[in-house]
C-alpha cells in the first residue's frame, strides 16, 4: 500500500482488527520511509456496481461518495459513527445484491431515504432536501406534513 504521505510503496501493517460489524479489516500501517502512519479498509467487493444517471450518463459507483452524503444528512445528530458505517454497508450489500450492475440513481436514492427514515427523522428530511430537489420553503412543508401523524380530531 502506497503511503499517503511520501508515496513510499513499501508500508507495513501493524495492528489489523474487524470494523464495521466484521463486514470490513482495519489495517493501522506504518511508513518506515517518513514515519507516517494511516489506516486502511479492506471489504468484499462481490461486483463492480455502474450508477446510472437521470440522464443516461453512467459513472462507476462510489462508496465514498455515498458516505460523504450520508454523513452530512447525519451532520450533529446524535447517531454513532459505528451506526452510520453500519447503514452506509448495509446499503452497499443491498445494492450489490439486486443482482444487476447497472443501478439507476433513482434506486440508490430511495433505498437511503428508506434506511435514513428508520435511523434519524432530521436525516432523512436533509437527504430528502438535496436528492429531491427542494427548491422553496413550500417544497419543505409539503414534505414534513406527509411526515406528521394524521391528527383524527378524537379526544
């Protein structure tokens, strides 16, 4: 592994453990070059998922990209950062086991939406935000009052 740092390709690992609930290593490495330490993942990849766009464009998929906005929908919320690893795998694995490479980003969207929905309510409505596109406050309101209980008017 090549380190981050001064581009030494010949690191060592020092310390490996599970992470992510056993779904992935966690690799501590050393560059004996600079003296620069990192850690790495390692996870099972069972295919080489393709994210097709609205438009058509195809781009491969990016766990990374996935994660970043995960974590900004779950920005000061009181969930675990274990937790987040947790739902951002779980995602992964679901997609991968759709059994086609070829997922629309419609697919990816909805099935974050879900999982958020069951994880952090503020989450969700964040996510929701940027994935559907809100462009005035209305388009906020709307979606937080399909969010509310019915209020039946029984007392």
């Amino acid at each position: 592994m090549r380190c981050p740092f001064c581009g030494n390709v010949d690191t060592q690992v020092k310390d490996s453990r599970p992470a992510e609930d056993h779904v992935a290593i966690r690799r501590r490495r050393f560059c004996p070059a600079c003296g620069g330490r990192f850690t790495t993942y390692e996870r099972v990849q069972l295919r080489d998922l393709v994210v097709v766009k609205t438009n058509g464009r195809r781009e491969p998929f990016d766990r990374d990209k996935l994660e970043r906005s995960v974590r900004i929908a779950m920005q000061k919320r009181p969930i675990e950062p274990e937790r987040i690893d947790q739902m951002i795998s779980g995602v992964v694995r679901r997609l991968e086991s759709l059994g086609d490479t070829d997922i629309p980003s419609k697919t990816i969207g909805e099935i974050v939406m879900e999982t958020l929905a069951r994880i952090d309510t503020v989450a969700y409505v964040r996510f929701a935000s940027v994935y559907k596109n809100f462009q005035a406050p209305d388009d906020f309101d709307r979606f937080v009052s399909e969010l509310r209980p019915q209020v039946t008017g029984e007392e």
